[in-house]
C-alpha cells in the first residue's frame, strides 16, 4: 500500500494528475490516485463494516498491481535515463517513503495495547520483529496465525501485504535489470507473464479446500502475482506515449476505436473488481484458482485505461477518491490497529449495530491519523527528505523563539513535551514486549481443561483397581451421576472439562480444540465399537462451523434408539452461530431421545467470566456450562430427579 505517487502542480488542464516524483515531468499518470482510493475503500470496509463486502480484501490486490506498475516504471525510467540503475539508493528511497508514516503506527499501537494489556500483547514480540524486518507475513505463518481468523486480536495484521511489497522491492529491481539485457521486448514480457502466471497457479496448488488459506495468501511466492501484473503492464506500455497508448503505428480507424473504447473498458473493469469486492468469498477455491488472478487483471486494464487517457484518469480522479488515494498509506496502516484497539476498550457489545458503532469510530479515528500523518509527516519527508525536514522543523523552531522569551520558553516546552511522548511511546512498545503473555486467556482455560483430564484420566486408572478389588470381595460399589455420560465436544467443553467433572463425577470426556460436528459419528462409533459408550451421550460441537443435518442423523445412527442425547448449542460470535443453535434446537425438537442444553441462554447475561476471545469459560462459566447440561439431563424421558423440586440450579452457578 506504498505511498509512492503526489500530487503534481495543480493546472486546469492537469488538476487530477499525478506523477511519480522520480520520473520527468512530462510523464503524468491519471487514475491512479483515485484506483488506490477504491482500493482503500474496500479493505477498510471489509476490515470496520464484514457483513457489506465479504471479498473486500482484494483491494490489497489491487494496490499490488499499481505498485508493481510505478516500480517497474521507476526503475525503467532511471536506466533508459542514466544507462545505469542503483538498487541502494532505489532501496533507501522506498524505506524513506515507508518507514516514516510506519514508526509511529507501531509505537502508539503497541504502547496502547501494553495500558490495555491482555490478549492483543501475546506474541507481540515476533510481530514487532516481522514489522521492523518487513517479514511479517513469515513470521505469522511460523507462529500459525490465521490472516481470517478471529480468535485472538492482533495488532499489526495489517503489515502483511506490507512485507509482501517489500520482499517483491528487494528482489524485483535485481531481477528486473537481468530482463532488461533481453534485447527482444515480447520475450522480456513473455517472462514476466509467465512469473505471474506461476505464482498464481502455485496459490492454486497450494489451496486446500475446507482449510485456512492463510499460506497461500500471506506467501510471496503465493502472491505476487499482481506486483508481476503490475510489472508487466509498465513493460507493455514502455514507452508511454501515443505508440503504447494506441497512437502512431495503429491504423486511424484503430486508433480512433481504441481511444473511444478506453474508459468503457476502464469502466467495466472497475465494476468487475466492485463485484468481486461483493460476492468474492475469502474461503472459495475460486478466490485462490483464479478470482485473486481475474481481479489483478481487472487492476491492469483500469491503470491502463487511466494513464493512457486523461478521460477515464478525470473520471476516477474525482476529489473524495484522490482525497483517499493521497492518504490511502496511512488509512491503511491505522485502521486496523485502531480497530483492535476499539474492540478492546469502546462498550458497545455485540450485534450488527455494535459492528456499525466500533466501526463508524474506528473510521473516524483512522481518518484522522492519516490526515496527520499525511499531512505533517509524509509530505514534508517526500519533499525534502529525513534530513530536510528535520533541518526544517528546527529551523521553524529557532524563527518561533526568536522573538521574545515568552515565545522561546514556549517552544522549548513543546519540544521537551514531543521528546517526552517519543520516549513514552519507546518505552512503552519495549514493556508491551517484556510483559506480553505467552499464551491467550482462552488457550490458558483449554490447558487447564486438558490438565484436568489427564488427573481425571489417572484417577479413573486408580478407581478402576479398586473397584476390580471391591467387586472380586463381593462388595458394591457406588454409582456415580456420571458414570453414565459420555461426553465428546471441542474447545468450550474442554475449557469447562474441570467443571463437568465435579458436576458429573465419573463422566468420560473427549474434548480437542477446533473440532466440528463432523467428527461425532466417527468418534462415537469407535466407542460403540469399544464397549465404552454410555447411555447418555453429549455433544459439545457448535462452535467451530455449521451443523450439517446429515451428521446429526449418523450421530443418531450410532448411538441407536436406546440411547439417549444431549446437544450443546453455541455461544461466539461467528457468521454460523445462529444457524447452528436454530438447527440444534429443530433437532432436539423433533425427537423425543433429544434434548438441547441451552448454553447460548446461560452465558449470555455472563459474558464477563469468559476469556478475552468471548468464548471460552474460566471456571465460573465452566461452572455455567455444566449447569446447563445438568437442566438438560434432568429432561431427558429416563432420568430420574437429581435435584430437589423447585430448585433454580442456573442460579446456584450465577453467583460463584
């Protein structure tokens, strides 16, 4: 999401054009600016508002294609001018372009989290490592973070793409000067083509449905498709001018067609990529086999029909758009850190309307440090470089003081207070990283539901023996309330294991975390197999995806009309939610063996006993959770009464 063109001298004749600042002045390149308006449109939106634009996250893609477009043409334009290029000082010019407006996302971030404290801190470390090497996308894959996942708030999601470029930066101009030795400009496209074509189809490959893309859409072997595109549509339209545009070697009647025809096209690839924002779902095989590639495409012909006429350029140049274009830098790197940050601290609670809250402040918040950071930090660094502006804002100091020692001792204050926020910041992203948690809230209350079954499992060993001793002496050994249930759930099961067990002792429990409804029928026909399955059996399978019918009838299948059956509804905020609970409920309805144990219900008015995640309890919502099964069972046709008339046993729980 490189900031890498401004704004050229305003004119009546070039009012919406932009240049690159390190190419002559004569080369003017419209559109752009509004594209990349567009673009930062659709990721924020998809980021602040999900349910409007589930595939909006391909304006990343569509930034890839315009920066490996002026990058291509940076590069181009400095070899045919020179007859050489340095990638020293091409690297040093993009890390003074980036870096500047990145620092500050990252110290107010982090020192924000830090006071906040708490799940946004775990890992924290590693995601300042891959955000000050430009490896974040690395990094988050070596440490299994899910770009679409959401379980856990993570601060600088964001900077993904942003390595992403960077990589393509440090390797493309190297590469790039090899390409230029090709004498033949077709097989110098050919292969550039044929590089783009090869990563799409390795995201293609990678693709597994049913699993979380996150690899092959964080990889920059995976995705730099569009920065190929991007590249390739530079090289097409070398040089810019009438011959690339469709001028002077065309036939008139071509010409004319072409020139009348452009901002259609241009028009009509926009609306293909305002459609693949709308319908493009990010867990398709046709976003990775495909999608990703058409929208790159689509990128290609609307820069081409933007830079190659002034037309279709004035068109996407309209103000509010170039207004986004010019800062769509700093909106993208602050929306989402600000947005994390919101969830955290801003009662606004769940529901569409919350969504729309947490999301309208976020926008607020986020515009306005782009406008700061474009306004006093990009800009004076573009113009005049680190050192400039630096010399610069001393400079204005010294005129400030001059006059008086009013105004000098205010001056002076000013920049003692700058100093003491700088340091401020400093130390706090250096405490964000000392203090960070090693795990999350939730992964805490699962190891503590898997250290309970495994004591569970060695006190079972141990009363077995001496049950095996009791009955050989003809003695009778108590039942237990129980011993009779089997239990098979996921995480939010396995978080309350402890909970359950001291509800139900003697209850067998086979919890893991990220398990779905589909893995019942397995599970419980190799207990069936085994002998160990029980008269009653609960299912905890909700949480991690949608229910499907046809795993509850196999569920019914196995367990076989003399047992009985307690299913568990969910509680999360997830896109599935509410179907699961509705069909759970249908299920349990319709059948007289079946009864629902509304967790959903019980939970929702103690929100404040789960973990930072929303989901999973600690040990009063443990506690909570096998209530909930305990009003249940006492539902079910064979149970008996296990409590005395009357009794509120929700209420027992509520208050521990």
């Amino acid at each position: 999401m490189t900031s890498l063109l401004r704004t050229a001298p305003r004119s009546p004749a070039t009012a919406v054009a932009v240049r690159h600042p390190d190419v002559p002045a004569g080369r003017r390149l419209s559109g752009l600016d509004g594209l990349r308006g567009i673009a930062v449109i659709l990721v924020v939106v998809y980021h602040l508002f999900p349910p409007v634009l589930q595939g909006g996250f391909i304006g990343v893609d569509i930034f890839f294609v315009i920066s490996g477009f002026l990058i291509t043409g940076l590069i181009v334009a400095e070899h045919d001018r020179t007859g050489r290029f340095s990638p020293r000082r091409f690297w040093l010019r993009r890390a003074r372009r980036l870096v500047p407006a990145l620092v500050p996302v990252v110290l107010v971030a982090c020192t924000a989290a830090w006071l906040l404290g708490g799940d946004v801190l775990v890992g924290l470390g590693w995601k300042l490592l891959g955000a000050a090497t430009f490896s974040y996308n690395w990094v988050s894959m070596a440490t299994n973070t899910s770009y679409f996942g959401s379980g856990q708030p993570e601060l600088l999601r964001n900077l993904w793409s942003l390595a992403v470029e960077e990589q393509f930066y440090l390797l493309w101009p190297l590469l790039l000067l090899l390409l230029l030795r090709v004498r033949r400009p077709g097989l110098r496209l050919a292969l550039v083509v044929a590089l783009a074509l090869a990563s799409a189809v390795w995201m293609g490959v990678g693709f597994s449905p049913g699993s979380d893309p996150t690899r092959v859409y964080y990889g920059s072997d995976t995705h730099s498709f569009g920065l190929l595109i991007g590249a390739g549509l530079s090289l097409l339209l070398r040089p810019l001018g009438p011959v690339a545009a469709g001028g002077t070697v065309a036939a008139p009647a071509a010409r004319r067609t072409l020139t009348m025809m452009r901002p259609w096209w241009g028009a009509a690839a926009v609306a293909g990529l305002i459609a693949a924002a709308i319908w493009l779902p990010a867990d398709a095989a046709a976003t990775y086999r495909g999608g990703l590639l058409l929208v790159s495409a689509l990128t290609a012909v609307a820069i081409w029909a933007g830079v190659a006429g002034d037309r279709f350029g004035r068109m996407l140049d309209t103000a509010p758009l170039r207004y986004l274009g010019e800062r769509s830098y700093g909106l993208y790197l602050w929306h989402w850190p600000l947005l994390v940050l919101v969830q955290l601290v801003a009662p606004f609670g769940r529901g569409p309307a919350s969504v729309a809250a947490t999301g309208l402040l976020t926008l607020v918040l986020a515009v306005a440090a782009a406008a700061t950071s474009y306004r006093w930090l990009e800009m004076p660094i573009r113009r005049q470089g680190l050192r400039g502006a630096v010399g610069q804002l001393r400079a204005t100091v010294m005129r400030a003081s001059a006059p008086g020692t009013r105004r000098r001792y205010r001056s002076r204050a000013a920049l003692v207070l700058a100093a003491a926020v700088v340091l401020m910041l400093l130390v706090g992203t250096g405490a964000s990283v000392v203090t960070a948690p090693t795990v999350t809230t939730a992964q805490a209350e699962v190891l503590r539901g898997q250290q309970a079954l495994a004591q569970a499992a060695q006190a079972a060993q141990a009363q077995a023996a001496k049950d095996a001793a009791a009955q050989a002496a003809g003695v009778v050994t108590e039942t237990t309330r129980g011993s009779n249930i089997t239990a098979v759930g996921d995480s939010v099961m396995l978080a309350s294991a402890a909970e359950l067990q001291a509800e139900f002792p003697g209850i067998t429990i086979d919890a893991a975390v990220s398990r779905g409804m589909d893995a019942a029928p397995e599970i419980l026909a190799a207990q069936r197999a085994a002998g160990t399955l029980r008269p009653v059996v609960l299912l905890g399978l909700g949480t991690n995806g949608p229910v499907d019918q046809a795993d509850l009838a196999a569920v019914m299948r196995v367990i076989g009309p003399s047992r009985e059956l307690i299913v568990v509804n969910a509680f999360a905020d997830r896109d599935w939610t509410a179907g699961v609970n509705t069909s759970l409920a249908e299920f349990s309805a319709r059948r007289s063996q079946v009864v629902l144990a509304d967790w959903s219900a019980a939970i929702a008015p103690h929100v404040d006993v789960l973990a930072d995640d929303g989901i999973h309890p600690g040990p009063t919502g443990g506690a909570i959770y096998a209530d909930s099964v305990a009003v249940a069972l006492e539902r079910l046709p064979g149970a008996a009464p296990s409590r005395a008339p009357g009794a509120d046993t929700l209420q027992a729980f509520r208050v521990r």
